[in-house]
C-alpha cells in the first residue's frame, strides 16, 4: 500500500505411425495449461495482475533504495531489498497483493469498495516464507472510509501483525488485549497524522491462516473507529520491511467479498456439511470431498478452505482449483460447478503426497462460514 509517510495459474503401413501422431496432439490438446511467466518489478509503485483477480504492488514509498519484487502465479516474493531505515520509525516500504481499489488502481472484478453493513463475510487465506536476517513485519492492511473512495487514504486503518522480527512495534501504543477470529491479539491504537491506525499483533508468528477479515472490521466498529455505514476499499496483505528483507514471500493468498446479505439469507455464506473420504497408500493419498450447502439459499462462486496437516502436498486436483499446495489451501470453484442450491452440492477431488502419521484436516471453511463433517 502506497502511503503518506507514517510510523510511520490410412494404409496398414502407415497405421503405427498415424496413431503415434494423433496419440501426440491429444496429449497437447489435453495437457496443463503453462504456468504464467514470473513478472519481477522494480519501478517504485510498479503492479501487475496475479490470476485475473489480484493485484501485486513493490510499493517501495518510504526509501530511495532499490526494491524489486516477483509476482507468482499464486502470489510475491521480495527479489532484493536494498537499505534500512531506523527501526523507530516507519518502514521502508509495503509490497503486497490486494484485493480492492489503492490509489485508483482496482484489482479486476473486484467487490470493492462495499458498505460494511452489506458484507456477510469476507474470508481470506495466506501463506507466508519467512526469513531470519531481516526486520520486519508480515501484516494484512485493510482500509475503511465514510465514502466509497478509491484513491488516498482512508480514514481508518486495520493491521493484523502475524509475524514481527526485530524492535518494531505497531503505531500508538497497546491499549489491551483481545480475541479476533479465534486467536488472542495484542491491540494496538494511535494515528499517523493522515488517519486513525488499529493493529493486532500476534504474540508469537502465523505462517498461515484462514479466516474472515470482517471479524477484525467488526471489532474496529465495535470500539468506534468506523461506523457500519462505512466502506470497505481493500484487503491487502504483505510485508513492511525496515532492513534488508530479501526472500520474503507470500506464498499464496485469496480474497473473497460476500455480499447482500447476512448468513442463512440470499446473498449470505449458508450452513454447509463437508464430506472428506480419503484413500491412503505410503507416501499418497487421495481425497474425495463433498460440499452440501444446507442453506434456504444457493451459494454463488463458492471457495472452501481448510488447513492441510504437516507434511502434506497437493500435486494434483479435479474440478477445483486448489492453491497453494500445502498449508492452507482454498478450492475454488470451477465455473462449471459455480453453484451449491440449496440442499444441494459440489464434488471436487484431488492427489497428494505426505510424510510422517496420516490425518485429515481439522475443519473446512465455506466462504467464511464453517462448515460440520460428515
């Protein structure tokens, strides 16, 4: 996030050799898409565009040495990092991937800016590689404002610190604690002179995580510092380095704006059942999973989540699209199965490898809704 200075994805002969070549072309006709070319960026507000939906940003505002991120098919990491800045003052820079309008640049198709009272949730995903000789902090930045703006800044900031190595701290000072999305937070509260700052620190480091980012805006609107007729611009989520910060990365993120309703109405996450049968052998396993959207409602471009266990990877999936390939992971619906009615569901399967004791996840996600395991 750009900011004003601030602590601041034939004849008998001939048969042999014919079925060869039409062997070939099917094989070309049906094989995997390539992968998108790695995109790096130096310019000092330079962006692309990560999976049609996301925007990648090197945001290098509060320094003059050189910065240069690479976007991946599935997210960012920091190329090079030049410089440091004292660590009592603001950051050297944000590279990030957003979902959302900064500074006049919209990711594509993007919800947003959206009236807070409008969101039933928003669930996001992230997965972040952390390096140990740099100082710095892996943060979400999300923006509200009394206007839906899609330029400047907003009038109230939100900062979820999940990880911090070195003596920073956020802007202001701690003003208690609090629980947020199923985890304890230190929460801090002050301004920069350009707009109110709220933060939430992790106590110890999040790799990864899944959860739905209005319970932090819901929390801010509950201690004042927005109002539920304000509106949601963008949902950011990065690094803010003070020295070095090289091989920083954020391995996979996901975004999601559910709007038009509250949960259990049209337009909202509905009640889900998740059915997770595997088939194990040493070192694979597949897993056939079922989605029944148990709602009065369908369920529009739905996005699953959950948590895979230590030492599992996908390596290959049917009828979703599931990234990143460990950790957690979000399938995401094909638009050929886009859809969950009511009492209805989706079906979606793929492979993996695994080392160590074999387990299934713990829980599933349904754009932001929990879901029962059959």
């Amino acid at each position: 996030m750009r900011r004003l200075p601030h602590r601041l994805r034939a004849p008998r002969g001939l048969s042999a050799a014919l079925l060869t070549v039409l062997a070939v072309v099917a094989a070309l006709m049906t094989a995997t898409p390539p992968a998108q070319a790695d995109t790096t960026i130096c310019e000092t507000y330079g962006s692309t565009t990560i999976q049609g939906r996301y925007v990648v940003q090197n945001n290098r505002w509060g320094s003059s040495a050189t910065q240069c991120v690479t976007a991946t098919d599935t997210g960012f990491r920091l190329t090079r990092a030049d410089g440091s800045v004292p660590t009592n003052g603001a950051p050297k820079s944000y590279p990030s991937v957003f979902n959302g309008c900064h500074y006049t640049n919209c990711s594509p198709g993007t919800a947003l800016p959206a009236r807070i009272s409008s969101i039933s949730g928003a669930p996001s995903s992230i997965s972040y590689g952390y390096v140990s000789d740099a100082v710095y902090n892996a943060s979400y930045d999300i923006w509200l404002d009394p206007t839906p703006r899609t330029d400047g800044v907003n009038r109230t900031e939100i900062m979820i610190w999940l990880n911090k190595v070195g003596p920073i701290q956020p802007i202001g000072s701690q003003v208690g604690t609090a629980t947020v999305a199923g985890r304890s937070w230190q929460v801090w509260s002050g301004g920069n002179g350009t707009n109110d700052v709220l933060s939430f620190v992790a106590p110890s480091a999040i790799s990864s995580w899944s959860f739905d980012v209005m319970d932090f805006v819901r929390e801010t609107v509950a201690r004042g510092m927005a109002g539920s007729d304000w509106y949601l611009t963008s949902v950011q989520a990065g690094f803010e380095p003070w020295q070095n910060g090289t091989g920083l990365a954020v391995n996979s993120f996901s975004s999601t704006i559910n709007t038009g309703g509250t949960p259990g109405e049209p337009g909202g996450p509905a009640a889900c059942t998740v059915s997770y049968a595997t088939n194990v052998w040493q070192d694979g396993f597949t897993a056939n999973v079922t989605v029944k959207n148990e709602g009065s409602s369908a369920v529009d471009d739905w996005d699953l989540a959950f948590t895979l266990p230590s030492g599992q990877r996908v390596t290959h999936a049917w009828n979703a699209s599931v990234a990143p390939s460990s950790g957690a992971v979000t399938a995401s619906a094909l638009s050929s199965n886009a859809r969950i009615a009511p009492g209805g569901s989706q079906s979606f399967g793929f492979q993996g490898s695994y080392s160590g004791a074999f387990a299934q996840p713990a829980g599933f996600s349904l754009n932001g809704t929990a879901c029962r395991t059959a």
